[in-house]
C-alpha cells in the first residue's frame, strides 16, 4: 500500500497574514467580495423587475455592498441569539428587543433587502422545459463561486470521509426528499466530502432525485466516484457508511488511488457467504477476516452487541487493534480488526462540519427553497474559515481558547462595521420618559405625561360625548386631556 505524501492544511501564503488577519480576511478568501457585490447587484435587479411587474414600491431604494454586509452580519447574529419570530429583534420590550440590531437597520429595512434578496440573474434564467434548463440556477453561482474557493484553500489530509446532510425545507420542491431515521426528516439532501481530522468542507453536490441516465452501478457508486474525483491518485484513505459501501465501489476507488473502509450491509453482492452469520462469533470482541485474492481488498465481521460488517482496501488482515467498550458499570477490554478501529476514528468527519454549521444557523424562514441552501452555504463558509483560521492563525486574542462562537462573534461585527441607517436620533427607550407637547402648549399650561393610570380625557367626556382614554394631562390642572384636546379645554374654561 502506497503512502500519502501530501502537506496537508491551509494553503493561505499571500493571502492573508497569520499575525494580524481577523475572521473577516479569512471569511472573504472563501466568499469573496465579488461574490457579495454579485448579491448586490442581483437584488437591486430582481426589486427593479418586481416593481416594473407589480408597480412602484416607494419603500424600496437600492441596497448597497456596506448595506449587503450589514444585512448579511444581522443574519449570522439572528443564528446565534435566536427567537421566534423576527420582529421580536426590534421590540421595545427590554426582555427581548437587541439594541445592536436596532441601531444597525430599522425593522422596514431589513425585511425590505429579506423581500427582494436574490443570488441570481433573473433575466438570464432557462425557461423550464428546455435543454438547458437548470433547476439550481437561482442558487448556481453562489455554489461554483465556493466550490472553487474550497478546494483553492486548504490541502486535506489523509483521512476523508463522505457522508449526507440534510437541509431543512418543507415547502414544494421536487428535489425535497424524505429521511425517516435523520433529525431533519424533510429537506434538501447534500452530499459531502469533509477532513476526518478538522471537519472542512472541500466537495459537495446538491442531490436532485434519481437520475436515469447512468444506472450501471447505482447512486452511492457515482455520487462517491464524482466527489472524489478532484483528489485521485493521492492514495487518500476514503470512509463512508453502509449506504455507499459496496465492492465495485472499493476496487474502482482502488484502481483510482483511493484506498477505502465503510461499513457494509451483508446482504450486498460480494460479501462473502460465509461472513454473514459466522457461528464462530459468540463472544463480544470475536471477529473474522477475509481477503480477496493476493488485493488490499479485505471483508470482516467484528461483534460488538451484535456483527458489524466492514469492506476495506486500506487494511492489514492480520492487524488486530485494542478497543474498549462500557457494559453497564463494567469497562470491557476488547481487540477489533484494523478496519474497525480505522473506520470509528475517520469517518465522523462530516458529522463534525454539520454540528458546527448547524449549532448557529443563519437566516430566517422562508417560502423560497434557494434561501434555505444559501443560508446553508454562508454557514459552511464560515465553517471553513474558522478551521482556517484555527490552523493558520497566530494573531493573540484575549481568549485563552478561541471558540467557533467567538469567530462568529467578531465576523458579524465586522461585516457590520459602522453602519447606521436609522431615521431617528438614539433616544432613551424608558417607558416613563416625559413627553413634553410644546405645540399643544400654551402659557401657563404644560401637557406632560403624567404620573398615573391612563384615564379618560375630560374635554372627550364633557365636551365630545365619548370616551377617549390617555396617558397624558395638564400638569397644572392635573387633568387627563388628550394631546389634540389639551388647547381647546383651556381655551373653553
């Protein structure tokens, strides 16, 4: 078996500077700035196509790239201090409004960018039902545009695993499928590549129903063969799970450079018979191999509770590695074949990228489905770049440990910076703050609010001849009086 030789890690020379570079340097090496100047671009043009179908809208005016930055930095916020519904970000209840996001965007506005935000060329779109019709077009750059930067940036080390995510959606779509054994039963499914060892997302690809047209070896076969594709002949060591793991599968990766291990289900064709329900195997720990010919390609069956069967490439037979289990208080002291222990240490590395992305997700709900896989995007992005920056940076921080919660923390700061778009002034939000009329006033008479239960107006009772109830009076006659009616009552007695 030949040996991997790559360096692998960041590959970042030129790119930043390991000393001084913030979150922020390293977010825009993998979603650059042309990328965020396309989403400009593309939303100040889908607002201008809507207006001229539905009519003006006089709320709306172009957004802008530091405008986009702020918008996209209050999303990554919303991920991290998360309630229900959106406008709960800007009330005045002391409980729950965030005044950083108040004082960032008005409500209007950013439900306003939310309305017309767009990723796509909306011009430019195949009409359904031709050639070149694409059903990820509204969502196609966004995902070329990292596909490269992911690849372009880190070198991944030898161990790689691919595995599923799923994205939640449950509106219509005839891509979304259903999942009955994941957390996220309906959705977007996507496949993906990530280092066993640091969790970095280098390949993926956006699963859109069965595909008739190449059925020889079966989904798993070529969803596997594609992702890898960008890293063959390296002698990488490849896991994936029982879904994938077959023996056309391993040899073909073989024969690529690929060496593999993944569990297998025993009634997949090319395991070996007499592997399925060995009667040698009554003891936990008990295991049996097998190799094909004179090839790297080994099958095994290992008890745990109950037989767990491998397919490996990347395996010495006789190799037999210590393992420990816990039986109720009991610590047992078992031995697993190589590809076991292997394929417990490397094959989480997709699990790994998903806990992180999914722990802060960004965005809101939505009705379009495009939205739910760009959030998903931005969120993978700063997933790399935290492992990026993790592994490259030396820039010292106040923070004895420098958590993925922190780079998320001063990445929105960032991409906020200074912006400020509010109508108004800062004014105090206390709820018993004085609210002085001075156009209502006249001489010798102050309407104040004053300090009592809200009450009905006197000149609505005596002079009106309905019920009108307020908070503010004269301060002088200590009467409640309605602001509109607070010159006529004086000016009647």
């Amino acid at each position: 078996m030949r040996e991997f030789t790559e360096q692998s890690g960041p590959q970042l020379e030129g790119k930043v500077d390991r000393a001084t570079g913030t979150p922020l340097d390293y977010f825009f090496i993998l979603f650059p700035l042309a990328l965020l100047q396309l989403l400009v671009v593309h939303t100040n043009a889908y607002a201008t196509f809507c207006m001229a179908r539905d009519g003006p809208d006089s709320s709306w005016a172009e957004v802008t790239e530091t405008e986009m930055r702020a918008f996209l930095g209050i999303n990554i916020l919303m991920g991290i201090v998360q309630m229900l519904t959106t406008d709960m970000y800007w009330s005045s209840d002391m409980f729950f409004g965030l005044r950083g996001v108040q004082m960032t965007m008005t409500r209007n506005r950013y439900c306003k960018i939310l309305q017309y935000f767009h990723a796509s060329d909306r011009s430019l779109e195949p009409p359904r039902g031709s050639d070149t019709y694409d059903r990820l077009f509204k969502i196609r750059q966004v995902i070329e545009t990292l596909l490269q930067t992911f690849r372009n940036s880190y070198v991944l080390s030898r161990d790689v695993a691919v595995d599923e995510a799923m994205i939640g959606y449950t509106g219509r779509l005839s891509f979304r499928q259903y999942m009955s054994a994941k957390p996220i039963k309906h959705g977007i499914k996507c496949w993906m590549l990530c280092d066993s060892r640091s969790g970095y997302l280098a390949n993926f690809e956006v699963y859109l129903g069965r595909d008739g047209s190449n059925v020889e070896h079966g989904l798993a076969y070529n969803v596997v063969m594609r992702l890898t594709r960008f890293i063959r002949n390296t002698f990488r060591w490849v896991f994936f799970d029982n879904f994938f793991t077959g023996l056309p599968l391993v040899k073909s990766l073989l024969q690529n450079g690929l060496y593999s291990c993944g569990t297998v289900r025993c009634n997949r064709k090319g395991f070996p018979q007499q592997l399925k329900k060995p009667a040698a195997l009554r003891q936990r720990g008990d295991s049996q191999v097998l190799q094909l010919g004179d090839s790297n390609i080994t099958a095994s069956v290992w008890m745990d509770r109950k037989p767990v069967h491998h397919f490996s490439s990347l395996s010495d037979p006789t190799e037999i590695c210590d393992a420990t289990r816990q039986s109720g208080q009991n610590i047992l002291h078992l031995q697993q074949p190589h590809s076991v222990s292997a394929y417990n240490r490397s094959m989480g590395g997709v699990d790994l990228h998903d806990q992180l992305r999914a722990k802060y997700p960004s965005g809101r709900n939505s009705k379009k489905w495009w939205r739910y896989l760009f959030w998903f995007l931005l969120d993978s992005a700063i997933v790399n770049s935290y492992v990026l920056y993790k592994e490259w940076s030396t820039r010292e921080t106040k923070k004895r440990r420098y958590t993925h919660l922190d780079f998320r923390r001063e990445l929105l700061k960032e991409l906020i910076g200074g912006y400020r778009k509010r109508k108004h002034s800062d004014r105090d939000d206390a709820v018993d703050r004085p609210a002085l009329m001075p156009v209502e006033n006249i001489i010798g008479y102050k309407n104040v609010r004053l300090n009592a239960k809200r009450t009905t107006c006197k000149y609505h009772k005596t002079r009106v001849g309905h019920r009108s109830d307020t908070v503010y009076g004269c301060e002088v006659c200590n009467v409640h009086l309605c602001k509109e009616c607070h010159v006529a009552y004086h000016q009647a007695v």
